[in-house]
C-alpha cells in the first residue's frame, strides 16, 4: 500500500503550498471569542472561556481555570 506523492510547489509569493489546505485547525468558525488558545501549563487548547490570565515569569499568561486537572476531568464528563 503505497501513498501517492503529493507534489507541493510554492507560489509566486514563497508562502503557501498549492496542496496544502489553508487554515488552521485550532481557528474558531466565526467570532474571535471563540476561539481557542494553549494553557501555558500543561499546553492543551481549550476555549478562551475556560482560561485565565495568570502572571507567570512577569508576564500575563493564558492557563486553564480553575486548574489544569479541574479542567481536564471537567472535559471527559
């Protein structure tokens, strides 16, 4: 079973892939609200509702609410 080769070729411009489906899969089907964003705990994307900002190393960082084991068995239910 062989796949078949998928040829790419980079347009005019260098920065997209003629084969390659544009997107991402993270990116939200309307509104920027919702869409999602990684923990910068544990790196899991989860919906902007489910995070807060924390001040990590300084800075504000996104991290799961209330935490990220909270958030991980709120999710299988």
């Amino acid at each position: 079973m062989a796949k078949d080769d998928v040829k790419t070729t980079i347009e005019a411009d260098g920065l997209r892939y003629r084969s390659k489906a544009p997107g991402s899969p993270f990116s939200a089907n309307g509104s920027f609200g919702a869409a999602t964003m990684s923990c910068f705990l544990c790196g899991k994307h989860r919906p902007r509702s489910q995070l807060m900002s924390r001040k990590l190393l300084g800075r504000s960082q996104s991290v799961c609410s209330p935490s990220c084991k909270e958030a991980d068995a709120a999710s299988k239910i």
